[in-house]
C-alpha cells in the first residue's frame, strides 16, 4: 500500500483567472463609432423634420421620417 502522509508541496501562486485588455484589443475610447454616429444623426434629422408631419399620427411620422432618411444627403450612407 501508498504511504497515507506525502511531503508537503509548497503552495502555488495565485493567478487572476480575468484576463484584463492585453495587447491587441481596442480600447473603447479608441473604437470607431460608425453606427452610434449615425444614430445620432438620424435622430437630430428627425428633430428637424418632425413639425413638417404634425397633423399625422406618431407611428406615422416615423414612417414617413424615415422614408425622407433613406435619401437624405444628411444620412452617412448615402455620402459614400
């Protein structure tokens, strides 16, 4: 039979089981910001335009806000 008593082992180190941004991520504040961008140009868009459709529901200006976004020289899709 084993021995039942063993050496004592030194104790391991302890490691961070998180691994925290190592080289090659991008940081947040360095990220391009396409989408978020557009979005708030869509939005500023709408704000303007919005007295044009008053005497229309809600869920209808949105639609026609819309429409005139799609070919807006405002909207960052149709610049490229």
């Amino acid at each position: 039979m084993a021995p039942t008593t063993s050496k004592a082992s030194p104790p391991k180190p302890k490691t961070n089981p998180i691994r925290k941004g190592g080289p090659g991520r991008i940081a947040k504040a360095n990220k391009p910001n396409k989408a978020r961008d557009a979005m708030v140009a869509m939005q500023a868009f709408f704000k303007e335009n919005r007295s044009k459709y008053k005497d229309l529901a809600f869920k209808d200006q949105q639609k026609e806000l819309g429409a005139e976004w799609k070919t807006s020289a405002k909207n960052p899709k149709n610049k490229a």
